[in-house]
C-alpha cells in the first residue's frame, strides 16, 4: 500500500503516565454533513494507512458504525486492539448516568474498554443534534462544581472498574480547571480544546501542559465544514490567514498542512477529520517531514487571531448574555453559585 504511513513514523506525545501515544488522531465528528456510513468508512481507511488515534463521541451518532470496522480491522489484519488508542465522550444528557453512557460506547465500538474517556462539556446543558445556533433548553443551567465533580466521579470509578483506562476533560476553561482539579483523585491526562492558529488559547495551553495534562486540540485547520449553526461573520479562516499561506508556499503544500505542522510542533495533538483518503493520508503523513522552521512557529505564534469557532451558544442558560458566558473571559466561573 504505497499511500501507507508507518505508525513507528510517527510522532509520539507523553502522557503524564509515560505512555506514549501518536501525535495525531483521527476526528469522527461528520459537522452535520457526512453519513456514519461515509464517517467508518474513512476509520477503515485511515487504519490500515497508518493512523493509531481515532478520537470518538457518542453524540457524533456513529460510534456503532465505527465499531464494525474496528472488528473489521482486527479480523482482516494483524493490526491489535491494544495498538490502537480509542477515545470517547460521556454526552452531556447522561451527566448523571455515566456508566451507562460509557456501556453504550463500549457496546457500540465493540470493545472491552476505552483508551480515554472525556466529559465532553463541563456542564449537562443539552441540545438535540443538529438543531439552530440559537437554540436554547429550558434546563440549562450556569457550571456547577458540585455537579461536574459528581460527573467526574462516575469517571473515576469507570477507571477503577477497567472500563476505560485514562479520563479527560474537554471544553474547560482556567477558572474551572483551578476549582475542580484540587478535589480530583484521578487527574485527567487529557484537555480537549479548540485550537488552531487563529485561535491558540496560549494561557490554558501551557496552564494544561505545566498540570501534566496533554492538550488535544480540534479544530485544527480552522473547521471548515463545521455546521452553520457554529459559524459568525466574524469568523477567520485559519487556511486564508496571511501567514498561514506565505508558509504554505514556502513549503509547496496546502495551507492544512501547516496548521497541522504547527500543532504537533508546538505540543499539542491535533485530531483533524476527513473523509477522503488523499487527505487524511496527507494530514498524517504530513507530521513526519520537513518541519516548519523555529521563526515560521514564531510567525504563526504572533498571528493568533483569539477567534472562537465553536462558541457553545446552543449551551446557553436563561438569564445569560451571550456566548462569551461559557468561557468565564475575566478570569472568574460565569454564573457560579
């Protein structure tokens, strides 16, 4: 298979434990627009082509798709489950049933455990896949620690119980990270996180990495098939930026690939999702060659734009004023009580 990275080829990132896991994944979030069929498929393919990562979720309504594929894999090459690191998250709807949740996801991928399991959003405000930006559930409420840390215990205990091996979190910000972490007896060793050029959040990064958390950052190329509902007209296109592109050029490759260089270069994994093999081939092999030099990172460090795509309106409580809620911007938890 010429189109074939070596997994050995790849990057490695350490987790607080030391075990060491590729520097990219591959996203399964389908943005509304590609089928579980089409979403598989290109797991299918992305394994046998080098990829070791496959970050999942429940709410991406496909995880029981990408279970027939991993039995695939394992039936029709010599590629192991222990060679693969599998994530997934517990949904915000099952907050208070995470054990359930987390079966579901076992029983979907058809696995006996889980590599890493996030609480997808620090809090259970719910919506229906799928539905308009400016949908909004009675039931939502502000952050509560006293909620989420009841969500995180459930997750211990999955820990405890063998169902998955490592726990993360993912949408946090710093405010919350200070006020849940002290009371954890299981760190997380993961953060998810939006990050791209154009928006590289660089205090909850390194506040991330110096708690010996590993950052996993999506929307790596700026998400440029994510639904209408996430985009504003305010929104910059990380492969449109200006310097993005000068580098690209410099490079002879798509403006992607940078983005991509760039994450890995800088520490964090990116998990950026497609279908289409040429692509996702690229987007791996891309991390094991011709790295972008120390004053190209430097450039596209100082071209942080500080522009959110996926700003979690549809998350949002009665009585708030606006997006910027979910992400406490003056350094104290929005809403707490």
């Amino acid at each position: 298979m010429d189109n074939k990275v070596n997994p050995a080829d790849v990057p490695k990132k350490k987790l607080a434990t030391g075990e060491a896991i590729p520097a990219v994944g591959l996203g399964t979030f389908g943005s509304d627009k590609y089928s579980p069929q089409q979403v598989s498929d290109a797991v299918y393919g992305a394994i046998l082509r080098g990829y070791r990562l496959i970050d999942c979720a429940s709410v991406y309504q496909n995880e029981n798709r990408i279970g027939e594929v991993l039995q695939k894999v394992f039936a029709e090459s010599d590629i192991k489950r222990e060679e693969l690191f599998i994530t997934s998250k517990v949904w915000n709807d099952r907050h208070r049933e995470v054990t359930a949740a987390c079966e579901k996801s076992l029983e979907d991928l058809k696995l006996d455990y889980i590599d890493l399991y996030f609480v997808h959003w620090p809090f259970p405000n719910y919506h229906a896949p799928g539905c308009s930006g400016d949908s909004r559930n009675p039931d939502s409420k502000p952050f509560s620690i006293e909620e989420f840390m009841d969500t995180w215990r459930q997750c211990e205990k999955l820990v405890k119980q063998g169902k998955v091996r490592y726990i993360g979190m993912s949408n946090m910000t710093i405010p919350k990270l200070e006020a849940v972490l002290p009371l954890c007896e299981i760190k997380p060793v993961a953060l998810e996180m939006e990050c791209h050029p154009g928006f590289q959040q660089p205090e909850l990064f390194d506040y991330a990495v110096s708690h010996g958390i590993q950052p996993i950052g999506y929307c790596p190329i700026g998400s440029p098939s994510r639904p209408e509902r996430d985009r504003t007209s305010g929104d910059i296109a990380d492969t449109q930026m200006d310097e993005i592109v000068e580098i690209a050029k410099a490079h002879n490759v798509h403006p992607a690939i940078v983005c991509l260089k760039w994450a890995v270069q800088r520490g964090q994994i990116p998990i950026p999702f497609s279908v289409k093999e040429p692509q996702y081939v690229s987007n791996l092999k891309c991390v094991t060659e011709d790295p972008l030099t120390e004053e190209e990172m430097d450039k596209i460090r100082k071209a942080d734009k500080n522009c959110r795509l996926i700003k979690g309106q549809v998350f949002l409580w009665e009585g708030a004023s606006g997006w910027e809620d979910l992400w406490d911007l003056d350094g104290k938890i929005t809403g707490l009580k």
